[in-house]
C-alpha cells in the first residue's frame, strides 16, 4: 500500500462539535498528520486542554488573555486576525479543516485558498456566502476545497471518476429535524429546548437550529451548486430519518450511486484529512444482518419552506446567498433570546429575500456590504 505523507493541518474552530470530532480522527491518524494551529472561539479552557495534548506550533481565541499560563512551552499566541492569515498562507501548512459556524472563518479561509492550501469545509456558510469569489480564487490557486458535510462529502465521493459534467440531479437527504413528523405541532410555538433535539446527528446548537428549520438543507443546496457547478432545478431534498444514505447521484443515464454509512462525522472527517487515500477509521461497519429500513419523502416545504428560500437565493444571483445567510443567523439568535417565533425565522429570511434581491457580488466588499445590509433588516423585523 502507498504511503500517506505526513499533511500539517491548521483546524479553525476545534472547540466545537465538528473541531472536537477531528481531534478524535487525530488520535486515530497520529501518524498520518501534524498539527500546527489550533483556533477557537471562548472556550478557552478546552482549547487550552487541546493545546497541552497535541502540541500545536501556534493556538488563537477570541480571549486570549484567558490561555495565559496554560500552555507549554513553545506554543505561541496569535493576537490578530492578520497574523492568522499569515501563518495559514505559511510554508508549513498544507491543509485547512474550517469547522467555525457563521462567517467568522470567511477571511482566513480566503487567505488560505489564495495560498493554494487545500480546504476541508465544514462551514456552509463560505460558499454560501460568496461562492463565485471563493470557486474563482481557488481555480486561480489550484487550491481542493473537501467537503466534510456528510452530504456534500457523500456526493463527492459519488463523483470520483466520473466524467463531467456527467449528473442530472443530486440529491441531497435530509433527516427532516425533530419536527417533520409532527404536522399537529404549531410552529410558532416550538421552544428553543424542543428545536435543539436533534433525532439522530450530535450537532452544534447553531446547525440543530438550522436543521430543525431545514435552513442547513437552504445552505447545503447552494454549497452544492458551487462545489459540483450544479444548477438549481438539478438539486433535490429528500427527508431520509435513518440517516443511513448522506446523499445520492442520478447520472445523465438515471443509474444512481449512494454513498451509506452509520451516521459519524468522524468519517467525512477523516476522508478529507486523507484525500484521496483511505484508511481504517473509527467508524462503526453496516451490519447487514440486521434488517435495515431505508425511507424517504419529500419535504413539506409549505411548514419548512426553506430548501426552496435556497433555489430563490440561486436564481437572484450576485450576493443573494450572503442575505440569506446572514439573515438566517440573526434570525436564530433572536428566536435563541426568544423575541421571534421559530415559524418567523424561515418569514424573515424570505423577507430580506425580497428586500435585497439583486446584490453585487463582484467583490468582498460587495458582498460584506450585502451581509451589513441584511443582518440590519433581519434585526428589525
């Protein structure tokens, strides 16, 4: 078997769902990979904790004061988001693994693909963001953006091989959330406790929020158009509440490849951080002698209108993924401090649709201006 050099890898966000389940992967491919860089949000203590066990070059929080004192010798404290951007353009990295949820991981990730470092994307709301500018920058730098997204990396996998443009639809599953099955339940009264119980993925509280609205699947659907240079009319969803399937490819010839597995994270994980080797993981295997019931519907996109907010935000074009992404999170973090129903996070989200319908996206500052504007609107409605 070939050998696996030796990749150095920066994670972004590895205090969350997605960072901490690497971390695992990491333990597993000790050999395989070298971690230079770690970055977080507030949870210092753990980054802390993380730093001491596996030794990065450099660490970064959004309080660094707080990491003063715990950690070794040797490992040094980036104070500015400039000095991120330096060390992720650097010589000794060769991967980038972004699991930071919203848009705080925007500019390091640009930085990063500019400087031709391959990208494990586990944040949607990059492409979703500014797919155009980040698909042109990483042509540009022969920069490999892997999805982690056990959906998009489940397409991905589907596709090696293939000719292209060779598909005629993707579809991508859904578990359908903790309310698809309950058409009884009034929306507008769900609490936030309610809305975090997600049936079968450990999630972040951002992306359990999001997949209760179906507003991941919105993400997802434009991520997809950019990474597989799909159109619209040419992505589906399907609620699939086993999770099994992560996704699936209808080729111009209307075969089908599917990739299954028990839902992990852990394994889209470890697929991008060794692409394209593979290698024994952590994952747990498919028993087949146990009966196995696969179902799939269509969403009920009048009560989780969402995957179709995504199609509307293909078809505006320019910077209209930034407004519904940027709406979508200030929306969530008021129905978080409960000031909006959970039913109005899907109406204000259409709204600065309708609001913002034709936004420029010709460049970062058009599209950092298209998010101010939304998020203003999202936060007075």
């Amino acid at each position: 078997m070939e050998k696996i050099s030796k990749k150095r890898l920066a994670i972004l966000g590895s205090t969350g769902s997605v960072g901490c389940q690497t971390l695992e992967v990491l333990r597993h491919l000790a050999a395989d990979i070298e971690l230079i860089g770690l970055v977080a949000g507030k949870q210092t203590d753990l980054l802390a904790e993380q730093a001491r066990e596996f030794k990065p070059q450099w660490v970064m929080s959004q309080h660094n004061p707080a990491l003063q004192g715990k950690l070794l010798p040797g490992t040094r404290i980036l104070n500015s988001e400039a000095e991120l951007c330096e060390q992720l353009s650097g010589a000794d990295i060769d991967l980038v693994l972004c699991a930071i949820v919203g848009t705080a991981g925007f500019l390091p990730v640009l930085n990063a693909i500019r400087s031709g470092k391959d990208i494990a994307l586990a944040s949607k709301e990059i492409l979703v963001m500014a797919g155009e500018l980040i698909m042109r920058e990483a042509a540009k730098s022969g920069s490999k953006l892997l999805p982690v997204d056990s959906e998009h990396c489940a397409i991905f996998q589907c596709l090696q091989g293939q000719a292209e443009p060779g598909f005629k639809r993707l579809l991508l599953t859904a578990s359908g959330g903790p309310f698809h099955n309950r058409p009884e339940l009034d929306l507008n009264q769900v609490s936030v406790a309610q809305a975090l119980r997600h049936p079968t993925w450990k999630m972040g509280r951002k992306i359990s929020l999001d997949s209760a609205t179906m507003m991941n699947k919105a993400l997802e659907i434009i991520e997809a158009a950019w990474l597989f240079n799909a159109k619209a009319e040419q992505i589906e969803v399907l609620v699939h509440p086993q999770s099994i399937v992560h996704s699936m490819v209808e080729f111009k010839d209307h075969s089908i490849l599917a990739q299954l597995g028990i839902p992990d994270m852990r394994l889209p994980i470890q697929y991008c951080l060794l692409y394209p080797q593979r290698q024994a993981s952590l994952q747990q295997s498919m028993d087949f002698s146990q009966i196995i019931t696969l179902e799939f519907e269509p969403p009920d996109l009048e009560r989780f209108p969402a995957p179709e907010l995504a199609k509307q935000a293909l078809r505006n074009g320019g910077a209209a993924g930034a407004v519904l992404n940027a709406a979508n999170e200030v929306a969530v973090e008021r129905f978080c401090r409960q000031e909006i129903s959970f039913a109005q996070i899907s109406q204000i989200v259409a709204a600065a649709l309708q609001e913002f319908p034709k936004c420029s996206a010709d460049s970062l500052e058009d599209i950092l201006l298209a998010d101010a504007e939304a998020r203003k609107f999202a936060a007075m409605q």
